[in-house]
C-alpha cells in the first residue's frame, strides 16, 4: 500500500518518530475492562438537535461555560456553510467577510459573547494559493484569500495575516480577548508544497485586534500554528514545516507560555496540541508510528497519557476538555467509517451513546467541547435519514434540574457497550471526509484503497 498523504487543518509536515527521541514519559492508559466499567458511574445526558440554516448538516465545536453553542451549518441546498451560534436553542448566522463561507472549528472558551473563526473573502489569492481549502466539514472554495475572524454583538471583524502574507485563521479565544490561531508571512518557504507559497506561524491578536504577536516555532522548524488558548495565555498547538495547508506538517505538539515554545512530545510521528485548560492539561492528537492509527492524548507536567480506545473503535481524536479534566471526542472503527463521540474522565472512556435514553433515534457521532458544567457539543446522525445535525447534550444533574428524559430509564453509570440500545451508522461521506481532515494529517479512508489521499 501507497504512503499515504496526510492533510492538516493547522499544519502539516513530514513524518519523523519524536516519542522515542523527545524521551518523555508516556504512560498508556490502561484500556478499562468490563469489571472497571461496571464500577465506573457517569450522569446521565439528554440530548437537544440544534437548528441549521436549511442545509442537512451542521456541527458544535464549542460550548461556552454560560452555555453559547457555536459552530457552522450548511446553508439549504448543502453547497454553502456559515459560522454560526446557537443561544438558548435560538441560531444567529455570524455571516462572512465577503465569501460564501464561513467556519468555527475550535473550543473557543470565551464567556464573554467573543467568537473566533475564519471565513472567505472576495478577494483573489494573489499566490493562487488554498489556505482555507479542505479545513472545514462542508468545503470552502479555492482561489480567494481566507482571514481569521472575530465576531460579537453581531459585528465580524477581519483577523489580519502577519507583515506580507495574505491569509490567516483563528481558533480560540480567552476571557482576556486573546484570540489564538495562525497566519503567513511574506517568506517563499522552500518547505511549502502547491499551492502554498507562504510560511506560516502561530500568532495570538491581542485585544486590539489589530496587534499581532507571531509566537516562534521549536528550533529548527520553520512554521507553526496555535490551536488553542486558556486564560493564562498559554497556548496549544504544533510546530513544523510548511508543506500544505490540507497536505501534512505538525511534527511536535507545542505549549507556548510567554511567547516561547516547549515542545510536549506525543505519542507518534506527527503531533498536534488541540486544545488547553486554565490548569494546564493539554488535549492533542497524535498519528502512532505505524502511520495508521490516531490516538488522542493528554498532557500535563511532563506525563503524556494516551486516552486508550472503545471497544471496536481503535481510532481516537480530540475535541474539547474542561477545567475538571473532561474531556470529549469520537472514536472510530478501523475503517474510519462508523464512529461514536466519547466522554473520557478518570481515565474511562465512555460512548456517549451509552448515557442518552433510548428513545433518542439518533447516534451522536462527534464531540468538539464541553464546559465547565459538562454540556457537549456535537454532530448526531440520523439513521434514517441520513441527516447530520448539531446537538447540545446536558447532563441529568442538580445544577441542570429535572427535564424530559432525565428519567432514571436504567442505572445511572451505564458500563461501556457497543450500540447501547442505538444502532451503528456512518455519517455522510461529505461530513466524514471534513472528519478526516479536520485535524489535518488527514486519515485514511479507506485502507484497501491505493491511490494517495492528498
């Protein structure tokens, strides 16, 4: 079989095995057997289907502590997507910078009303190049430069690239205003792979938006990107090579802290630190060195902890993790086609599809955050239709009171069971393959197929 290239939603690089070299412990979570999952209790979730702008699909990527869902939807017709909020249930479409489109793709952990995301401007690439091309669920456009954005009370504002560059994308934002993401500058890198022509790096916009601080890569590396940010200003993310935006390029998951990059390690061969808590506690992912298999991980003073698997389910990948240590994701079967969101604490992980009453029809398939009051984020899928919409899950606890299908249906702690009362289904392939591409080393789609997924 082909080596196959992996694409990037931040970076994206070359493969070269850091976990035996970096020499930092990693401890692998052991995978919970039945005994342990018996014993292992969770609350219990009901699950609400976020609206779409008309489209049939749409995705949570982030829940803010006061309860602000935001993420993006297609628009009717399932060509367009919007970045989008959802208050109360009720959605705002944040609109764009000139373009069709426009995405959120990241925990953003403001609880002001700030959201961060980059959309499509009317202006041509100067370069020709893609930058925003394949980094979202639904599909941008080629041929017009990308911007970072930041939206509140209503208003959208441009996220400037650094000194010569044309592009930039922003992620998370903190209860500072500090916005987080990555951008180019005016340097040809001769890493870069068509059509990118310009170096990135990672930058944080401070809360005058207008002033841009680049954040440096790991010695030796030519480009970066930030992924996320908590309220110490410590960020999250990867440094690298150029190659292609959508190509292949984290080598090393990255923790800034005052400007300067400590390389975190990983569990494989390329790394990415995807998201990050006011106590430290890194969430990334990582391909392992057979250059198949995804795993996420978590991090914190030094030990790296692979998050394990579900049963079933040998691929892992990251969404979002709380100041508890929460933290939430989808795992997937080895052909990447049937996946499930997972709820992992205390060093459990747990279909979510197991904590939901029976009598919700469809299959949450991805997590992309949970705050602080343990609300998640996602995309469910609907068997029978085929649709793929947002959901927002709340726990059954005293802090959320009594609601509909809190009911105690079963014991609260349900163990760990394949298709729990709700059945296998694979998500459209357009949602999978923006899944695969979202964190960039872009996942394989298909094991028996030859050709190189680039």
């Amino acid at each position: 079989m082909k080596t196959r290239a992996f694409r990037s939603l931040i970076c994206i690089a070359v493969t070269t095995v850091l976990a035996a070299t970096l020499g930092i412990p990693v401890r692998l979570a052991a995978q919970a057997t039945e005994s342990q999952n018996n014993r292992h209790h969770h609350v219990r979730y009901t699950v609400k289907i976020l609206s779409t702008l008309g489209g049939t699909s749409g995705v949570g990527n982030s829940v803010n502590n006061k309860g602000l869902v935001s993420g993006a939807t297609n628009l009717s017709g399932d060509t367009t997507e919007h970045a989008v909020v959802w208050r109360n249930g009720v959605i705002t479409d944040l609109g764009t910078l000139g373009g069709p489109d426009s995405f959120i793709n990241a925990p953003v952990k403001n609880d002001g009303g700030e959201i961060a995301g980059f959309a499509e401007t009317s202006t041509p690439d100067p370069l020709g190049e893609a930058f925003c091309t394949g980094l979202t669920f639904f599909g941008f456009q080629d041929g017009v430069t990308c911007l970072g954005f930041i939206w509140q009370n209503g208003v959208m504002a441009p996220l400037p690239p650094l000194a010569g560059g044309n592009n930039s994308q922003a992620y998370g934002v903190n209860n500072r205003g500090q916005v987080v993401g990555f951008a180019e500058n005016g340097t040809q890198d001769a890493t870069c792979i068509a059509p990118q022509v310009l170096q990135f790096e990672a930058v944080i916009w401070e809360p005058n938006k207008h002033q841009i601080q680049q954040l440096p890569p790991l010695s030796g590396d030519s480009d970066g990107a930030g992924a996320a940010i908590n309220d110490n200003g410590e960020v999250a993310g990867c440094s690298g090579i150029c190659a292609k935006v959508g190509g292949a390029s984290c080598l090393h998951a990255v923790v800034w802290k005052d400007g300067s990059p400590t390389s975190i390690g990983g569990l494989g061969t390329l790394n990415l630190g995807t998201a990050i808590n006011n106590r430290g506690q890194v969430l990334g992912l990582s391909l392992l060195p057979d250059n198949i298999t995804f795993h996420s991980f978590l991090w914190h003073k030094g030990v790296t902890t692979d998050l394990g698997t579900l049963p079933g389910h040998p691929l892992t990948f990251p969404g979002g993790i709380n100041n508890k240590g929460q933290i939430v994701g989808h795992s997937c079967d080895a052909t990447d086609t049937f996946c499930v969101a997972y709820l992992w604490e205390d060093g459990v992980m747990t279909d979510l599809n197991t904590l939901i009453p029976s009598s919700f029809s469809l299959s949450m398939f991805y997590a992309g955050d949970i705050n602080d009051r343990g609300e998640i984020a996602g995309i469910a899928v609907d068997p029978v239709t085929g649709a793929s919409p947002a959901f927002v899950a709340m726990p059954c606890d005293e802090e959320h009171g009594y609601r509909e299908g809190c009911e105690d249906e079963a014991e609260s702690g349900t163990a760990v069971q394949e298709n729990s009362g709700h059945p296998r289904v694979a998500a459209p392939e357009s949602v999978r393959e923006k899944l695969q591409q979202r964190f960039g080393f872009g996942r394989f789609v298909n094991r028996n197929d030859e050709s190189e997924v680039g």
